[in-house]
C-alpha cells in the first residue's frame, strides 16, 4: 500500500521562503558595495590624512583595500547568482515573463 512512495519522499520550501532570502541576499550585497566605498572615500581617506610618511600612507590604504576586495568579489558574486541558476525556478514560477531567471524586474512590473 505505501510501498510505492518509499524513497519519494520530497521537502517542499514555500517559494516566499525563497525569495525572501534572495531580496536579503542582494540587499545586504548591495550594502556592502555602497557602505564600503562611502567609508573609504568619507572617513578613510580623509583620516589617513594623519599620517605624514607617504609611503606609510599608500601601505595602510591598499591593505585595507584589499582586505575588504573580499567583501567586495562576495558580494558581486551574490548579486549575480540568479544569472547562473536558470533551472532554480520552480515551473509555476517559470511561467511569468517579470520572474525570469536572471531578470530584474520588480515584482508587478510588466
């Protein structure tokens, strides 16, 4: 009687689960490539200012620069994810033209 579905046994997650993990994703991406560079251009480039030595200077700037590429080839990456994962979609989904892998439109946009 159940033999039938041993083994078939599939975990459904409601696709708003999804999706809002996805909007966090990209925002939190988002922030850190806008927050990264505001602070670098607002506080600290104008702070490394107190240094005197030059080269001292330039060294402090591309190690923090650096360091925080990081953060940045992350986040990049995040906010291409949907172009590298067409068959992510489930088929209802797939059917709307504004929910196409790799589209940005926003929801409700025609």
């Amino acid at each position: 009687m159940g033999s039938d579905n041993l083994g078939a046994m599939k975990i459904k997650v409601p696709t708003d689960t999804i999706s809002t993990a996805g909007r966090t994703a990209e925002d939190l991406a988002l922030g850190a490539l806008i927050g990264g560079n505001l602070f670098g251009r607002v506080a600290m480039h104008p702070a490394l200012t107190d240094v005197s030595d030059q080269a001292e200077r330039g060294k402090v700037l591309n190690r923090a620069w650096r360091r925080y590429g990081n953060v940045e080839s992350l986040a990049l990456a995040t906010l291409d994810i949907p172009a590298y994962a067409p068959d992510a979609l489930p088929p209802e989904l797939a059917a709307i033209p504004a929910v196409k892998p790799g589209s940005r439109a926003l929801a409700g946009a025609a």
